[in-house]
C-alpha cells in the first residue's frame, strides 16, 4: 500500500506546482485506461485488499483520496476536475 500513498502524494505535489505555477486548476485523469481508470475497472483491478474486489466503493478509493488529499492541500479556492470513462468499451468496463 505504500506504492498508492507515494502514488497519491505525486498526484498531490503535481497539483500543488501547478497552482504554485499559477494555474486556477488541474484535470485529474481517471479515465480511458489510465492508472486511475485501472483501479476503477474490474477488468484490470485484480486487488484483493481495500484498493480492489467486486465493491465499486473499494475499486474508486484510489480515486476518492486524490481528489480528497488534493483539495485538502490545495484549498477550496483551487478548482479541480476529475475525468471520468462512462463506457470505458472493454469487457467488465463502465458502462453507466
């Protein structure tokens, strides 16, 4: 679990440059396949601990504590969005 902490402070720190940069706010991409998507998917999500399994709720916590942790560190002024797949056109894909 270490990996996906670093992997969500990254996500974090790229956020928190961005705004030091001067921008208003950042997309966080959790969609068409990327690492974020890949957690959200049961087709690639093959975790067995609280990062994955057949709970929706378990498969999206990754997601979940990188829009938390950036807000929480960015402030409610820093805009963010969060690009979700709604039919992600894979076998156990998204299909909303």
């Amino acid at each position: 679990l270490t990996g996906i902490h670093d992997t969500t402070s990254d996500f974090v720190r790229c956020a928190a440059l961005a705004k030091q940069a001067g921008y208003d706010g950042v997309e966080i991409m959790g969609s068409e396949g990327y690492l974020i998507n890949q957690f959200l998917v049961t087709k690639t999500n093959h975790r067995e601990d609280e990062y994955g399994g057949p709970d929706f709720v378990n498969r999206m916590r990754f997601a979940v504590d990188i829009v938390r942790e950036t807000r929480s560190a960015l402030g409610s002024d820093f805009i963010i969005i969060f690009r979700l797949s709604m039919l992600d056109l894979v076998e156990d894909g998204s299909s909303w």
